[in-house]
C-alpha cells in the first residue's frame, strides 16, 4: 500500500513539475509571437503612412493646379 501512495506521489510531482514547464515554454513562446505581432503592425503602419504622405502630396498638387486653371479661366 505504501508503494501504492509513493508512486502516486512521484507521479503528482512529475505531472506538477511538468505543467510548470509548458506553461513557462508557452508564456516565452505567446511573449515571441506578441512582439513578432507588434512588429509587423508597426511596419504596416509606417507603409501606411508614407501612402498617405504620397496621396496629401498627390492632392496638394492637384489643389494647385486647380488654382492655376482657374486663374487661367479668369484671363
């Protein structure tokens, strides 16, 4: 009977230490993938944003060829 207890014993502790393991290996592995997620947002954004510097430049230019056309329909 004692045998009984002490291997169940042995087995609760492997199985404990074990899940602290996995746990600690997920917790590294969530954190890498969270950074690798954060990373890859930043660089679409930033290709996102020189997209809209593109654009702003893009219709800046057109607002000023506007003005000319009109000054030009004004002669």
């Amino acid at each position: 009977m004692k045998k009984v207890f002490l291997s169940l014993a042995v087995i609760a502790a492997l199985t404990v230490v074990s899940c602290k393991q996995a746990d600690a290996n997920a917790e590294a592995a969530v954190d890498s993938t969270a950074t690798e997620v954060v990373d890859t947002a930043a660089a679409a954004i930033d290709t996102a944003a020189a997209a809209v510097d593109t654009a702003a430049a893009a219709v800046e230019k057109a607002g000023e060829a506007v003005e000319a056309a009109k000054e030009e329909v004004k002669k």
